[in-house]
DNA sequence: CTAGGGTTAG
C-alpha cells in the first residue's frame, strides 16, 4: 500500500515536472534529485536515465546528492556492481566524489562482502585528503563485523575513538549487530550494558538487535526480559522487535504466549511479516493442533500470503494424523498448483494413513490431484 | 534535509 503511494507520488512529480519544462521553466537540481532518488527506489533505471539527460540537457548539471543518491540506492537494490561502474566512471571523467560519496560507495561494497574494494577505497579517500569521520568510520567497522573480522573492527573502533569522534547509540549498535551476527551475543550484552554505564542511549535498533541474539541462542527469558524492559523504556516496539521472540516462542512449544505477541502487535497496528505466519501454524502442528493449524492456513490465503512449503509439509503430516483428510487434500491441492514438492516423509505418512483406512475415496481424490486434474 | 546501525531465509 504504502508503496504504491510513493510510487503515485513520484509519477506525479515526474508528470509536474513534464509540464513545467513544456512551459520553459527549469527547476532547481533538488527537484530533479528527489525525483531520480525516488525512480531509483523504484528500480525505474530508464526514468533515472532520462533524468540525467534532461539535466545536462537543461543546464542543471548533477551534483554529489544526485550521483550519491544513484549509488546508494543501485547498491541498496542488489546493483552494487552498477553502483561502483558508475562511481569508477565519474572519477573517469575528472569528478571528485565528496567523503558522503565515498562513504555511501565503501557502504555499497562492505553490504557485498567486498572489503578488499572497500578498504581500497578508504585509503584513495584519505590520499585524497578527507579525513574518516563518524560515519565513515562506523561504515568501515559495519563492514568488517560483517565478515567476522573483528580485530580489525575493534582497532578502528579505537582508532575513531582517538581521533576525537563520540561513541554513539549507532557506533554501539554496530558493533552489537556484529557480534549477534556471529554468535558472540554475550560480547553483545556486554557492551548493552557498557552503553548504559556510559549514559548512551539505547534505542529501539540497540533492543531489536539483543532481543534477536539472544532468540538465536534460545535464551527466550533473557528475550522476553529485555522486551519488557524496551516497553518500560516507553520505546514503541516494532515488527521486528516480535518477530524473533514468537518464532523462538513456536519452537519450544510455547504457542500460547506466541499468540499471546501476535494480538499484541496487531493491537498497536503492526503487521507481522509472513514468516510469522508460518512459525504459527508449524507451532501449532507441532502440539497437534491440526484445527487451529489449517485456520491460519486459510487466514493466510485470504490475506492472499504464501506459506513456505515446509509449511505446509508439517501441515499435512499433522492434518493426515489427526484423520482430516479432507483438509489434507486441500492442502495439497494449494501445494501442487504452487508448484511445491511433497517431501519424503509427508509423503510417507499420507500413503501409510490412506492403506491403513483403505480409504479408496482419499485415493482417488489424491489420484486426481498428482495427475493435476 | 540529502552518508553510518536492524528487519526475511538461506
């Protein structure tokens, strides 16, 4: 939905625009660089190109926000190749990208895993005379968390310290969001509570991120405690500060009090991701609530959701246990025509229920389904 | 105001 209004809006400006050039009337380079940013959101390359060519054309040459925008907005879309070719072609042609251009591009390249290229471009900056600042630094210390790298993330953690620069609620979360990553949530919750010590505010990332480390290890208490405390904070929780602990929550069995979030969230206006969803009805299927799981089923495909197919597997299988059949071959019908293969196992426990019951009616229907009638 | 931290599942 929300989508589809910023696109509106950016076809809109883009027909203003159209109508205004028309008129003989050239507006300033902010007006063609929001346009551009919002095509690039769109993935709309032939509009963002045509833009270009306006500009050049109408004498408004594009600046650092415009190719800076370009940049981070091809690597935020899975371009990053694009991104750097168009970065290397400036440079090319004599433009001297700014640091917030070399920040996005080195942001571009740690995001890819390529540190090597990103490193090279840290020091052509500061050959270049720009000196990293907070932001440059906490891109770079982002980059090696990323790849597990964290002696190098920790010596220029220190080096931005000594330079002068702050630790910040981002700089921390960085480095949290590293070690969570790698499984080093106890490193991570030593520095939560550093970060309290030195009177550097927590903010919802910083809670998100321990609430999701300590989901990953199981340490649901922990989770759930900290959840508490982000609403004590009087932090408005998010989709992703639920969605780890009901996930966590289905897989020890807990659906209850996974149930228990999922109304919580849907009461504040938050929609869960579809992911959600499926650890739900798996959740379900694993306490053999085969009732309650095909209920969700169908919510979903009313909400017009696609469940996974291990989903839908464990669905079956429990669907088939509990001797509802019917809802079984529903299901499965829904599976075929996604195209979803029928595990091994799935497949077993279905053969061995329809000879056990002999049910030459199941039979058939499940005949007609694989001969896709 | 336009650069940095999270967010799926694999």
């Amino acid at each position: 939905m929300r989508l589809c209004r910023v696109a509106l809006r950016v076809s809109e400006g883009y027909e203003l625009l159209r109508q205004v050039l028309v008129n003989g009337l050239v507006p300033e380079n902010a007006v063609f660089n929001k346009l551009i940013s919002g095509f690039c959101k769109e993935k709309q390359y032939t509009r963002v190109s045509e833009l270009l060519h306006t500009m050049i054309a109408k004498n408004r040459v594009p600046d650092n926000y415009t190719y800076q925008e370009v940049i981070n907005w091809l690597c935020k879309k899975g371009k990053g190749l694009e991104g750097l070719r168009v970065f290397n072609d400036l440079k090319d042609r004599g433009y001297a990208p700014d640091i917030a251009m070399y920040t996005t591009m080195i942001h571009g390249l740690c995001t890819m895993g390529w540190l090597g290229e990103a490193r090279k471009l840290w020091f052509e900056m500061i050959e270049k005379g720009f000196h990293p600042n907070e932001y440059t630094y906490n891109t770079m210390i982002h980059g090696f968390c990323k790849i597990d790298n964290f002696e190098e993330a920790k010596i220029l953690y220190k080096e931005m310290c000594n330079k002068g620069h702050k630790e910040t609620t981002v700089s921390y979360n960085t480095m949290m969001t590293g070690l969570c990553l790698h499984g080093r949530t106890d490193e991570a919750y030593r520095l939560f509570q550093e970060m309290h010590q030195k009177g550097i505010v927590r903010d919802l990332i910083t809670y998100n991120t321990i609430i999701q480390g300590f989901c990953k290890e199981g340490k649901i208490v922990e989770s759930m405690n900290l959840f508490r405390e982000l609403l004590a904070q009087g932090l408005q929780p998010s989709t992703y500060s639920y969605t780890p602990l009901i996930q966590k929550l289905c897989q020890v069995g807990a659906v209850q009090e996974a149930k228990g979030l999922w109304n919580d969230m849907k009461n504040i206006g938050l929609e869960p991701i579809v992911g959600t969803h499926d650890y739900i009805i798996i959740g379900l299927c694993d306490q053999g609530d085969a009732a309650e799981g095909m209920e969700w089923f169908i919510e979903m495909l009313n909400s017009k959701l696609k469940p996974k197919q291990e989903t839908l597997g464990r669905l079956v299988e429990c669907l088939t246990q509990r001797d509802r059949l019917d809802d079984s071959l529903l299901v499965l019908e829904f599976m075929f025509r996604t195209g979803y293969a029928l595990e091994k196992g799935v497949c077993h426990s279905l053969v061995n229920k329809l000879c056990w019951e002999d049910n030459h009616f199941v039979e058939t229907c499940l005949g007609e389904i694989l001969e896709g009638k």
